[in-house]
C-alpha cells in the first residue's frame, strides 16, 4: 500500500475537526463548576442563618462534592497524560 503525503494529509484535514473540542466547552464547563461551588456557599451561608432547611444544604453540598470530585479527575488524567508524553522517546 503506497500512502501519498498528499493522501495522508487530506485524511489528517478531514480526521482533525472530529479531534477538536468544542469551542468555549472548556470554558463553559469551568463556569459550571464555578456556578456549582458558588451555590454550594451560599446554601452554607444561608443554614448558618436559618434561611435554608438542612435538606436542600445536604443537597447543595453533594453536588459540590461531586463537583471537586470530577475536577479532581480530570486534573489527575491530564497530569497522567503530561507524564505519559514525557516518557515518550524522541
């Protein structure tokens, strides 16, 4: 099978759109968990005052800790893949 750079690099055009990310997704998804943490606060706020019963703060607070627990996630599989590429031979 004789591969042409010419082949090689339509394939590449046409494969990269279905590689890139969204535009903005990243910045939307850090602004989601920004929206998330601060809720979570102000629902602390408001027990500490008793404007808000103990189960929507229970609630409030899980979705945080969800939250933290998926940026955590992601952090450590980006790390993973930096030292993943790091042990690459060049």
């Amino acid at each position: 099978m004789n591969i042409t750079a010419q082949f090689a690099a339509q394939s590449y055009g046409a494969a990269r759109p279905a590689t890139q990310a969204e535009a903005g997704s990243a910045v939307k998804a850090v602004q989601e968990f920004a929206d998330v943490l601060q809720q979570g606060e102000q629902a602390a706020q408001r027990a500490v005052t008793g404007g808000v019963d103990p189960h929507t703060l229970v609630q409030a607070l899980a979705q945080t800790e969800l939250a933290v627990q998926t940026a955590v996630t992601v952090r450590d599989k980006v790390v993973e893949a930096y030292q993943e590429i790091l042990r690459m031979p060049v």
